[in-house]
C-alpha cells in the first residue's frame, strides 16, 4: 500500500513523512505496551498489528497530523510509566508538557493533552503543588516561544496557523480508526476467546478490502 501510494506521484513528501512516523508509532506502541505491563516483552503482535491498520488505509498515508499526535502521545506515555513512588513527578510533569506543547500542532489537541496529563497526576496521586507548577513552567515557556515567533517576527514562517488543516471528519475516521484497533489489540491479549479472534481476522480483512478499494477508487 505505500509503494503504491508513493508511486502515485502526490505529495510525496507527506507520504514519507507519514510512512516515517508510522513506523516510529509501531514500535513506540509495542513498547509502551511492555512498559506498562500488559506484555512481558515489546510485542510483535502489537507492533504489526498497527503498522497493518496505519498502512491498509490510503487516506492515512496522507493524514502525517494524525501521527504525529500518536506519536506525542505515545511518548508522553513513556514519559509519566517511567514516574516511581519514590520520587516527586516534577521531572516527568515538566517532560510531558513539554512535549505536548511543542510538538502538538493544534490547538485543541494541545489544551487537552495538557489537561490529560494534569488529569493523570491526580487520579495516581502525582499531583503536588511542585508537579503542578513544573507542568505550568513547560507551558509558559511554550507561550514564550509562540510569543517570539509571531509578535516578535521570528521564524513567523513556522506558526501553526500556516500548518495544513483536516477536515473535522478526517479526525473522527482517524479517531474511530484508532479506537478500534487498540480494542483489537487488547481483546486477544486480555481475553483470548474464538469472539476475539473473529473480531480481529474480520477487522484485518475488512480493512485489506476497504484499502484496496479507496485506492483504485
């Protein structure tokens, strides 16, 4: 699917762009999976099972915005699995938002991330009036930076406003894709039944055919 899709001849820049970032994904997924305990090593399962979604669809290969939010938010998954009770989290508050606000290029998508990691630190008892202020630190230095780019003149070329923008309905296919292809990913591993096994060969196929056709279409 993407040597088809490169061969095309359209936006082939995205295409790569995209093809990197999927491959990345792939393996940050596997290892985020071993990092949180859910398999004993990083997983090929896990790791094929997303790069055969994120590829079988064309529209996917296109859409680089999608996967580069995966990625902020696999990394910022690694980042607060590593916390220990040991320690404060103000390390790994700070790590997190920072990445979320630098490398997230909507808006929307940045103010959510910032309040899920907020909303991490509380519901694990992270939250302390230190974690608190390293994460608001991360974001006043993000508001700095946005502050030198647009009213000062820096590097203005690289706002986000100039980024290219999908679709709201690219974002919920996107979504329900990713939805449903961690829940193929986990019924298996947690619940290995025939249900599950049905649901994940009629998910792949399902995909392989609607792949094929949106890229004849």
């Amino acid at each position: 699917m993407w040597v088809l899709s490169l061969l095309s001849g359209n936006e082939v820049v995205t295409r790569l762009v995209a093809l990197g970032l999927t491959i990345v994904n792939s393996f940050l997924l596997a290892y985020c999976f071993y990092k949180g305990g859910m398999t004993n090593i990083p997983s090929m399962f896990v790791l094929s099972t997303y790069w055969y979604v994120m590829s079988a669809i064309p529209m996917l290969h296109q859409w680089w915005q999608v996967h580069l939010i995966i990625f902020v938010a696999l990394l910022m998954d690694l980042v607060l699995l590593n916390i220990h009770y040991q320690k404060e989290a103000t390390e790994e508050a700070f790590l997190a938002t920072m990445i979320c606000c630098f490398l997230v290029p909507l808006p929307w998508a940045m103010i959510a991330g910032v309040v899920i990691v907020w909303g991490y630190m509380v519901a694990k008892g992270y939250m302390t009036w230190r974690v608190w202020l390293a994460s608001l630190i991360a974001v006043a230095l993000r508001l700095l930076v946005a502050f030198g780019l647009r009213y000062v003149g820096w590097l203005e070329w690289i706002w986000m406003d100039n980024l290219p923008r999908l679709a709201w309905q690219d974002w919920l296919i996107s979504i329900g894709i990713t939805i449903v292809t961690f829940a193929a990913i986990l019924l298996p591993m947690r619940k290995a039944s025939v249900g599950s096994g049905v649901f994940y060969i009629t998910y792949m196929v399902a995909l392989l055919i609607a792949g094929c056709v949106l890229l004849w279409w």
